[in-house]
C-alpha cells in the first residue's frame, strides 16, 4: 500500500526529523557564510556538525519506522539561526524537549541514537564557543 505526502501525520518523529534535517541544512549555510581571519575553527566545526548531523538523523528516524504505514510528514519551518551557535543551540535544546515526548520512541537504542546527536551538538558548541 502507498501513501502520499498528504497521508503523512504530523508527530513527535516527523517533528524531530524536520528538526534535524532542517538542522542539516542551516548548518551547511552557516558553514558557507563563516568569513573573517578567526572564521576558520567555526567554519570547520559547524562543518562537521552538519555532516554528522546528516548521518546521525537518518539512522535515527529510519530506527524509529518499524511500522510498515508510518511516514514522515514534511510540515515544519527552517530554522537558521542568526549564528552557528545559536543554531546548534536550538537543535540540542528541541532534540531534548521532544525525546521526552510520549509520543516518541522510548526503546533504548532510539535514545541512544539520540544521544549521539545530543553529543554532537555539545562538541560543536564546545567548538564554537572556545575554538570560535
């Protein structure tokens, strides 16, 4: 049986899936955007922050769909950020409030994962704010 986007429901895993992927995509931009002599260290951090993030997210949301009807809804805004920092900032602190959803999968391995791109984004603030 197919589905459409339309069918898609918007849930605690579809909202953390935009959530990453839209992390993915507003650290790529920040990535290109970093100028200046001491852009280097943040250009390099936030480079590989939304290369693991791009990573981490499909083995976590691929790890959530054991049922065979459930698909991802693409609804949710881009979020940029007005710094690199503040955007990995957001992520760490959304990835937190909607892994405590009861909605969301609560198995061990799905959190762990989870705390991989929580881990991820402390190395990158820790990178941002005193390699930065």
């Amino acid at each position: 049986m197919r589905f459409s986007v339309e069918q898609a429901q918007t849930d605690a895993v579809s909202q953390m899936a935009m959530l990453l992927l839209n992390g993915v995509t507003a650290g790529h931009v920040h990535h290109w955007n970093t100028i200046g002599s001491e852009a280097y260290a943040q250009h390099k951090a936030i480079g590989e922050f939304y290369e693991g993030l791009d990573e981490l997210a499909d083995s976590l949301i691929e790890g959530c769909l054991l049922d065979k009807s459930k698909r991802i809804s693409a609804q949710g805004a881009l979020f940029l950020g007005e710094t690199p920092l503040a955007l990995v900032q957001y992520v760490y602190d959304q990835v937190a409030e909607l892994r405590k959803n009861p909605a969301f999968p609560q198995a061990s391995e799905i959190q762990n994962a989870v705390d991989e791109i929580q881990m991820l984004c402390r190395h990158t603030i820790n990178k941002l704010v005193r390699l930065g």
